[in-house]
C-alpha cells in the first residue's frame, strides 16, 4: 500500500523541491525525535503535498503540520493540518494542500511550513521552518533584476524582449515615486508567461480574458504577454505594478482604498490617456454624463461604456489630485487610508474637503458644469472590479468581465487585467452574434438529439423484435 501511495505520489509530482530535503545528515530540533524525511511536493498548480517520517527512542503520539504563505495579513495566520498516522517509534505522515478547496496561490508564492512533534512522554519538537516556491516546471524560467526592487521572470522570448519590459517597469516604478510618492520597499516578482492560455494553466479559477494580475500582500504580478504584445505588455506591467504599491502602501486591516483612486493611479502610471479614452471623457464633460467620483468608490459598472468613463474619469480626477496638490499631499492621502480613515476623513484631513468637495474642485478644474443631483452614478450593481488596460484605444468589452463571478483568487487582493484584445468589432454586434451563435447550436443540439433518440428507439425496438 505504501509502495501504491508512493507510485502515486510519483505519478502526481510535476516538482519536487530539492533543497527542501537537500540535508543528507537528519536535522534535530530535540534530542528525543530524529527527522529523516522533511519534503514537499509540488503538482503545480493543484497541490502541494507535504511528507515527513520521524522516529523517536519513545513513541510519537502526535504530529502536527503547521503551514502558509509568506504575505502580508492581518495578525499572523497559521494553518494547522492533522495528517492521520500510526503511532510509534517510527512514524511517517503526510498532508496534501488542495488548492481548488483553500483558494489558488499566485505563481512564485513563497509557500513555508515546520513539523510539531510530541511523544508519548509529552515532549515536543517543532522542526525548522522551511520554504520553497510556489512554480511550475514545465517552463524554462530564466530571470533577471532590475534596480533593486524588480525581478523579471520570463522564458520565453530573447533576452530584448525581457529587457524591454524590465525597463517599462523599472520607469513605472519611477514615475510612481515620482509622482505619486508610491516606492517600492521589497523586491517586486513579475512572472510573463508567454500567452493569456499558459497564464491561464498556472492559475486555478481565472476567467477566460484574464491577461494579468496583480497580488500586492505576495508582491507578485503575473502577466501574459507574447512578443507581438510587447506594447500593451509594457503598459500592462505598469499598471499592475502600481496596484501591488498602492497596495503595499496602503495595507491596513481597518480601511480600503477606493476603487477610483486605485485604478485612478494605476492608468496615471501608464502615462497619458489613449485617444478613445480621451475622446470619451471629453464627450462626458460636454454632453454632461460625467459619472459621480463617489459613485466609482466601490465597483465599477457592467454597462461597457460606463465602464470605459469609469477608469478615464477615475484617472482624471487622480491626475487633477497629484497634479494640482503635489505628490506629498497623495502620499499622506494614502497614509491615512492605512490608518483605517473613510476617504470622506482622508480627503478632508489632506486636503480640506471631502468627496464631494473633491467632485466640484475636479468638474472646476476640466471646465465641467457642477455635478446635478440627478448626475449619472457609475452602477446599479457595485460589481468586482477587473483591471482595464487600455489598448491603444482598443478595450477588452467590460461586460463580459463584470459579468463574471468573483474568483477565489480575489481574496488574496489580486487585481485582474484583460488578455489584450487583438481585434475590435464593435461589442453589442460581437454579443449578438455570439447570441444568435449560442441559440443555433442549442437548436442544432436538439435537432441532433432528436434524431439520436429517435435511432435508438427503432434499434432498441428492433432487438425486441
Ligand atoms: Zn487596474
């Protein structure tokens, strides 16, 4: 049975981290029990099983794997597991982490866990934490850093491709200090697969136009980006980026940063607004359809156009902010959001009037007429929030990711961006004709099933006969 277990075991692992059971002599936190097996085994991205075999001169009664991932949380988190075992002198146990049950850890994740041990006699040893990395092995990772703060993870595309992105995130952590006084204060890990589909094989529950990520308490982004996709790629990097510092930055257990703000500086990072955009935001100011700033606090809409206003107007009022107030001002706004205030508290602490305030002081400034009582707000239905990266103009159609459920991955404060779009037929055509697509396959389907049925009938009636 054991052999059975092991050939599974085998049959299942993808990877196994070699450092994590590298030491030939045991290691011993106690005199009383002697550690001879203490490894993990990785079968990216479903599990990770974690095996152990200790033996004692007085037979070992309980043992308790103790386990997590490195990021930032409220107060300490430790996961317990009680793997079954056999008690005695000799013992061997084994727990298995399923990721589809406790939510999907991001690609380079630094996962650690240590053993505790007790004896009959009631001693306990608790071996050394040890940790490896959260990965696959089907790809050829290759990496380089960039400044201090940057580590590039890539494999495929030349060494061009790679520098070319590093660079992009290197001048967008740049712009970012500059601007908006967001600094990086512990490397950044960038994971670029090599299309949206090998993205898509690394995390569990994604959604089909899931093109990036970004996972600020692990300091982690993961984007999927071709050699052809180099342009929304650098600008995509950017923008994740800012999410993992504005996250960083703004770590609390207590508030939250609004949604506005958080898109607001991840598109001002970018740089500029692409002409769509731009041609957009200015046809709102004149038509008078500007959406409300506190309107964008908490999710934007699943209305496509609505949304496109929402990430352009959320990156206008953040530009009028930083621009007209300065960097320092945006920094200690974002301070005092870590500090567990409303942004209501936040605005007027920094900067002497509140949301509303904000609203008319930022209409003033684009040459809007003030905000009407019955001005437009961004939802009906606050929804979860993917990233939108403009792409040259070109937006992935927002309806399809609004529509879709939070993923489990969310919990780990990931900020989703759509694969980029390649082509751009107008989105309520290429909904329709997905629709009437769906409806001919459906009547196709039945059309097929009826003949099926009506088949066996005859064949089955036959055989009786
Ligand atoms: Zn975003």
């Amino acid at each position: 049975m054991r052999k059975s277990t092991l050939r599974l075991l085998l049959s299942l692992t993808l990877l196994t981290i070699t450092s994590a059971f590298a030491s030939p002599n045991p290691s011993v936190t106690s005199e009383a029990v002697l550690q001879t097996t203490n490894e993990i085994i990785l079968s990216f991205p479903e599990t990770a099983t974690f095996r152990a075999a200790f033996s004692s001169d007085v037979e070992i009664t309980s043992i308790v794997l103790e386990y997590g991932n490195e990021q930032q949380t409220c107060g300490e988190v430790i996961a317990k597991a009680f793997p079954q075992f056999t008690p005695g002198r000799t013992v061997e146990a084994q727990w298995t982490w399923e990721m589809r049950q406790s939510g999907s850890l991001p690609p380079g994740a630094q996962l650690w866990w240590r053993w505790r041990v007790t004896d009959a006699s009631g001693q306990q040893t608790v071996t050394e934490v040890k940790t490896a990395t959260w990965l696959d092995n089907t790809h050829n990772w290759k990496a380089m850093n960039n400044g201090e703060f940057l580590r590039l993870h890539w494999y495929q595309g030349d060494q061009t491709f790679a520098v070319d992105l590093a660079k992009a995130a290197y001048n967008g952590l740049r712009f970012n200090e500059t601007q908006s006084g967001l600094k990086a204060e512990a490397p950044i890990d960038i994971y670029i697969y090599a299309s949206t589909d090998d993205l898509k094989d690394a995390i569990l529950y994604e959604p089909s136009w899931t093109g990036g990520q970004a996972f600020p308490d692990q300091n982690i982004v993961i984007l999927g980006v071709s050699q052809s996709d180099l342009e929304w790629g650098r600008e995509a990097i950017v923008h994740e980026l800012t999410h993992v510092l504005v996250g960083h930055l703004t770590f609390s257990c207590l508030g939250d940063v609004p949604t506005w703000l958080n898109e607001g500086l991840a598109v001002y990072s970018e740089g500029e607004l692409d002409p769509a955009s731009e041609r957009q935001l200015e046809e709102a100011i004149r038509n008078d359809t500007l959406l409300t700033v506190r309107s964008l606090s908490s999710g934007f809409s699943e209305v496509a156009d609505k949304a496109y206003l929402s990430y352009s107007q959320s990156y206008s009022v953040t530009k009028f902010l930083v621009e007209t107030q300065g960097q320092e001002k945006m920094t200690s706004l974002l301070l005092s959001l870590q500090d567990g205030m409303t942004i209501d508290e936040a605005l007027r602490q920094t900067y002497g009037f509140n949301v509303d305030g904000l609203e008319t002081a930022w209409r003033t400034s684009i040459g809007a007429p003030p905000s009407s009582v019955s001005a437009p707000t961004a939802q009906p239905t606050p929804t979860f929030v993917p990233t939108l990266v403009p792409m040259g103009g070109v937006r992935v159609p927002s309806v399809l990711q609004a529509t879709l459920t939070p993923v489990p991955t969310s919990s780990f404060g990931g900020q989703p961006t759509p694969a980029p779009a390649r082509t751009g037929p107008p989105l309520a055509l290429t909904m329709i004709l997905l629709g009437l697509c769906c409806a001919f396959l459906v009547l196709l389907g039945v059309v097929v099933l009826g003949f099926v049925v009506r088949g066996q009938n005859r064949k089955r009636g036959d055989n009786v006969q």
